[in-house]
C-alpha cells in the first residue's frame, strides 16, 4: 500500500452486521478522494455493530483492516481524531 493514491476518487460500499440475510443491505456513497472516504469510515461510522466495508479505488478493493492501516499510515493526508 506504499504507492496508495489518497487523492484519487474511491466509492464505499458499507454493510452493517455479519453475513447476508435479506434485511441486511448495502449503502454505496461515492468520495472526491479516497482520503476522504477512509477519515469517513474511520471517524463518522464508529459504532458497536460490526461494520463491512470495502473501499474501491480505481480497480483496487480494500477492506475494513486495510482501510484502518490506510488511516493509520504517515502518508495519510489529514488530522486524525484524538482517542
């Protein structure tokens, strides 16, 4: 993930509980930057009920763990929100 491209646009699929029944759905949102989607999941979708989500950007998918690593990384562009 060294050359991750954190300006690049990305789309967010975002699923909440485990497994797939027909009352569980996916929520798509679409991101100018890929920054911007992973400050999203990381910081506005802190929850108790475990999330699913896939980053994807360009043709590369990432998910929940790899987006984490993404947010933690030195190369990621913003402030991080303080524990």
């Amino acid at each position: 993930m060294a050359d991750f491209d954190y300006t690049a646009p990305a789309e967010l699929f975002i699923g909440k509980g485990r497994g797939t029944s027909r009352g569980n759905h996916m929520t798509y949102r679409r991101f100018p930057t890929s920054a911007e989607a992973i400050k999203y999941v990381v910081e506005a979708l802190e929850t108790a009920t475990p999330l699913r989500a896939a980053l994807v950007v360009g043709e590369d998918r990432y998910e929940s763990s790899q987006i984490r690593k993404l947010y933690d990384g030195t190369r990621y562009p913003f402030s991080r929100k303080s524990v």
